[in-house]
C-alpha cells in the first residue's frame, strides 16, 4: 500500500483562551490536533511551540500507532512545558513515517460555541 | 478533458456526537463528506474508519456516477457497521479515478449550530 | 512576477437553502467563490455546476479583471439557470489564467449564524 | 533542518465588517493572517491588497523573527493606508524566506460569533 501523508505539518494559529463558558469537558475552549497513521508501524511524532518573542519549546514527543488516529488536545501537553493561555502561538510537527494532520478548535466563549478546522500545511 | 482530483484522500478529524438539539434531519448532527466525480466512468470508492485504539473497520463501498458529485453522511453509513458515536475516527478514502473530497460537520449543540468544512487531504 | 495559482479549482461541498433567518442581503444565506487574478491580463472563468443525479449545468461564464479580485455568489447566478437551493451541489471553476479560489458559506438559519471557509481544490 | 513552508501565499477572501457587537479587543470583528518562520533567519514580508475594482494597495511590510510565529490582523495596517471596512479585498504574501500561513476571520455582528479558517493557498 501507499504510504499516506507527509512527515511536516505546520498549523501556524493556535491560541487557547483561559475563559471558557462550560465546565463540561466536551464544551471547554480547546485546540486540537488529529493525526492519522495509516501506515504498518509506529509513527513517532515531535511537536514544536513557537511564540511571537521567544524560543520554541518543545520537543513534546506523541507515538501514533500503526493503523490508528490520535486525536490530541493542546491543553492536555506538559512536558516539558503546558502551553500558554491567553498567547498566540504556531505548532510544528515532524514525524518519522508520513501522517495525515489536521487542526480544530472549539472556542466556547461568552455563552457562543464555534468550531473551526483545516487541513495543516504537509510537507516532506 | 483533464481528469480532476486525486485517488486517495484522508480526513483524520471525524467525530459524531450522540446528543443533538434538533429532531429535524437537516439539524441533527452530521459528518459529510462531499466527494466530486468529474470524469466519464462510475469512481468506486472504499472508505476505512480509523480509531484510536482498535483495528480499522471497512471498506465501505460507494460509487459516484461520472460527472456527478455525491454528499454523504458519515452517520448514514451501515455496512460493514455502524460509525460510532461520541467516538474519535478517522476516515481514509481511496477511488478507482481520480475525485476531489472535502469534508463538513456540522453539530447542534446546546441550541448551538456550528458548521465546519475542509478540503480534505489528497494524494495519488 | 511569477503566475500566482492553478487553472483548475474544485469545490466539492455546496448548498443554498431556501430558509434564511434575515432579510438584510449581508445576512442572507449565500455561497460565495473568491477568486484572486494576480496576473496582468482578464482571467477569463468557466463554471459548471454538478449534481447527485442528473448531467452537470453550465457553462457559467464571468471575467476577474488583472490584479483585481472577485467575490462571487452563486446565489447570483441566473445564466443559463439559477443554481437550485435546497439542492447539494459541486462546482468547479476552469481559468485560462491562473488563479486563486477561496469558497465562504454563510448560513443563517433558526436565528443562527454560520460561517465556514476553505481553499478550493487547486490544480494545472 | 528542511526549510518549512513556501514564499507566495494568498488569501482570496477578504472582508473586515464595520459593525461589531462588541467594544472588548478580543472579540471586535478582524481577519487574522497566522504566519510560521521556522527557519533561522529572519523572514521580510510584504503584502499587496487587491479589490474588485481599483489597483492594489502596498506594499505592507513586515518581519517574522527567526524561530517565531506572527498573528497580525488587517485591521491593524495602516502603511500604505489602512484595509477599507465592508468591501471584499484579496490579500497575497511574498516572503524572502519561506513560511506557513494560514487565514482566520472572527466575526461579531448582531450578537453571534462566528469562527473561520484555513490554510492559505502556498507555492514557490
């Protein structure tokens, strides 16, 4: 079979505010990440978190199992550092076997709910 | 003519909520994936859901008859099963021809509407 | 300056309702095309429009002028026929210039407003 | 390390409302250009702004440090002059070195909120 993907994926707006309408898990403000390895092994993906004025942090290190998607929230990273509220910031992930990326975020704020989505930007 | 599209084409965010505020078919919660057959013979297209933590369940089998596009709903398909609800999948779609697919959710919430959409990712 | 674009764009995923929570036209359900001719001559654009099951309608013919945008409704379609609403439907756009293709829905319905965007399928 | 990205990017959609339901900074109505410099030098862009009807404005210049990410809003240019309120505009980037961009828009007009995005449509 093909191998599916890329093994570069940028998603350059990311932005997780602190205020969020609900308690319930489902509905709290959050960025994600959905990755897919249709491939037969491991795919082993690091991330890196740029700001507008200072260094990246990162490597935050993930493992998509062969045949299977993650889908990974921007608020539940911690090492080696939790993500910013309330600050601009882009992803960058590198992956040593292709993978498909794409990027969502829910923002529930001020009793409104919206939903947004696109394919990350791939390349080799 | 030019054939248009690609045969392989992935959405790894896929997620069908169970609750939904509507009774009414075109507000009840939906994943749709649109796909575009612009050439002159039937595209037969397989699609394999994904998960997180399971092997994948497919093929499903379609057909987009030529110079016809097709608008199909994830919660709509049933064989070889059902795609479960307040599940995490991806879904990964390969076509005999050449297809363009984009992908749109949209979920009724909490008296919420939010609808979203992406061109998937494509290649041959 | 190089060419900026492709010849061919797809958008796989359309459809008008019928219903619209407001009279005021900014506020009316549309499905809008935004099309960039960076270019220094008339980028001269064919539509045509796909269905689920009958033969494709167009050609629709319109001129985005040289270094000139155009945000086009498919609302406003009439020639040789309107676009039909309550209808899915594809289109895909043909240039002899190369261009850029950007596809905006605002949906407002049951007091609600949606408002979704993607990058059409580009190709040569 | 790859070079990440590509240095011509367009957003064909383009529109910043004058109406905003609210007088708070985080929710008045703006588009939002996300842009990534992966690569260790700093990145020079300018922007063009295309209309319907008239010659582009610009450029817009403006730098993304190395290793950073920049989130400017259009509302926020002023040199050469500002982006006009309620008409359609095209924007196009031209970097020095390459990068990854992608487009937001938020909207408050008549008590709603609405939330789009995409990656912009990238080539060298």
């Amino acid at each position: 079979m093909t191998a599916v993907g890329k093994t570069i994926w940028a998603i350059p707006e990311g932005y997780i505010p602190s205020q969020s309408t609900s308690g319930d898990l489902a509905f709290l403000s959050h960025e994600t990440v959905c990755m897919l390895n249709a491939g037969a092994g491991d795919a082993n993906v690091s991330i890196a978190i740029f700001f507008a004025d200072r260094e990246p942090v990162g490597p935050y290190w993930l493992t998509v199992p062969p045949r299977c998607t993650k889908h990974l929230r921007f608020n539940d990273l911690t090492d080696p550092a939790p993500v910013p509220r309330d600050t601009d910031y882009t992803s960058l992930l590198e992956s040593d076997r292709p993978v498909v990326v794409q990027h969502t975020r829910l923002a529930s704020r001020k009793s409104k709910l919206v939903l947004l989505t696109t394919i990350a930007f791939g390349q080799n």
